[in-house]
C-alpha cells in the first residue's frame, strides 16, 4: 500500500469516527439496545439456566456478559457499514471511487472505522465487569482488547460485504436478520452448545462465530473455569483471525470490481 492508499484508509477512517459521534442516537442506541437485552433476558432466564455441566457456579447474567459484547460489535457492525448505502445515496462513494487510489484501500478505510466504534462501545460496556466480579489483569485486559479487534474487525467486514451489494437499506436489514442476527445467535452467546440438540450443536460447531465467542469468552475468564465446554483456545483464535482475513479479502475483491453500478 502506497502513501496514497493509506491516506486515504486514514480519511475514511476518521470520517467514520466522526460520523457517528456527531449522531448522538446512534451512539445511545449502540449501547442501549445491548445492556437493555442484557438486563432484560438475563435476569428472566436467569432462574432456569444451568451451564452443559449442570453446575450453577455462574448466574445467566454471567454468562451472557460475553454473549451481549458480541451483540455491541455486531450492531455497531450493522450500523457503520449502513453508511455505506448512505455514501452510495449521496453521492460520496462515487467521488471516493473515482479517485486515484485502490479501492482495497477503501474498503480498509470503512472497516477500520467500524472496527474501531465497536471496539469502543465494547469497551465502555466492558465497565461493568466489576460489578459481576469480573476482575481482570493486565495481560487478560490485553487478550480481551484483541479479542474484540479481531472480532469487530471480522463483523465489520462481513458488513462491508453484504453492504457494499446492497443499494437500499430495507434490503440490507432484510440481510441482516437472515444473516447476522443468526450468526449471534448460534455463537453460544445465548446458551452453550452442551445443552444444544445434535443437530444444533453441528451447526454452532460450523459458525465461525462460535470461535470468535470462545475466544472471548476465554479472554474474559482470565483463567478462571468456564461456564460450559469450549473449543480449544489455539483453534478458537485460529478461525477467527482466518475468518476476519477471508472476509477482508473479499471485500477487498468486492470493492475492486469496477461496475457501471458503482458509479450510479
């Protein structure tokens, strides 16, 4: 990547950022949508939860911790790459493709910027670990700073994909709610895949999803026991990390293709 290319990953980068905190509902409703999930399912579920070991060493609310950061990364996710669309409508994105730079450079750019707010929300509703006696070191805040940069960045790129084809936003949420929404869902944010039917352990096992939440979920044990069985931590890491670099190449791929649409 030349000087060029990362100038102008820089300048989409910072235009992302100061977007979205110049929109003050979108900030509100990134993190309010989660902790209210958060609070609500937790406690409802929580008298019935048992983990796939039948031990009630940890409280739904617990164990849903992890489940509602993934939940922030995936909305602020849905939400920046929505901007996309907004670029296209406006006609921002053309001037941005028509400019003498790659366009793997754009969509760095994007993703970067929406990786970043993810990481950011995650981390302000990360405050509230203490409270369920959370109490991490030095070295797991690390891991789980990178836990969540790899799994934004993946999220984000996934978003870019989907958007970048999508030219109205009742489509893209059409999308998202076939898509994402049941990506989350069977990651194990919800219930461990211990308590799971057969088949639907097989298809958790298949969600890439799924090792990016143990990941995290390991990152935020800090060592201590885990609620419920999990991948092992060197293949939960490696799926993810290959997941995120897989779906930044194609949309890399995606961005490339120069079309007469593009330039609509």
């Amino acid at each position: 990547m030349n000087r060029r290319d990362l100038l102008c990953a820089v300048s989409l980068w910072t235009r992302e950022m100061k977007r979205f905190y110049r929109q003050p509902s979108r900030v509100v409703g990134a993190l309010a949508s989660p902790v209210m999930f958060w609070l609500l399912i937790g406690s409802g579920i929580g008298r019935s939860f048992q983990d796939g070991s039948g031990a009630a060493s940890q409280t739904y609310l617990e164990y849903f911790f992890p489940g509602t950061v993934m939940m922030i990364l995936l909305f602020t996710a849905i939400f920046s790459t929505i901007s996309l669309i907004e670029d296209r409508r406006e006609g921002f994105l053309q001037s941005v493709l028509v400019a003498p730079v790659s366009r793997g450079s754009i969509a760095l750019g994007k993703i970067l910027g929406g990786t970043s707010l993810a990481v950011i929300q995650a981390a302000l509703f990360l405050l509230l670990s203490p409270l369920l006696g959370i109490h991490l070191s030095f070295s797991g805040w690390g891991l789980v700073a990178l836990a969540l940069l790899v799994n934004g960045f993946a999220m984000t790129a996934l978003g870019f994909l989907i958007a970048w084809r999508m030219n109205s936003i009742q489509g893209f949420h059409a999308i998202m709610n076939v898509l994402l929404m049941p990506l989350w869902f069977l990651s194990g944010a919800l219930f461990p895949a211990d308590g799971a039917p057969l088949w639907l352990r097989w298809v958790m096992t298949l969600n890439p999803l799924s090792y990016g939440m143990a990941a995290l979920r390991r990152a935020l044990a800090d060592g201590r026991t885990a609620i419920a069985s999990l991948p092992p931590a060197g293949l939960s890491w490696a799926v993810i990390v290959i997941f995120a670099l897989v779906l930044f190449y194609l949309s890399g791929r995606a961005a490339s293709r120069r079309s007469a649409e593009d330039l609509q």
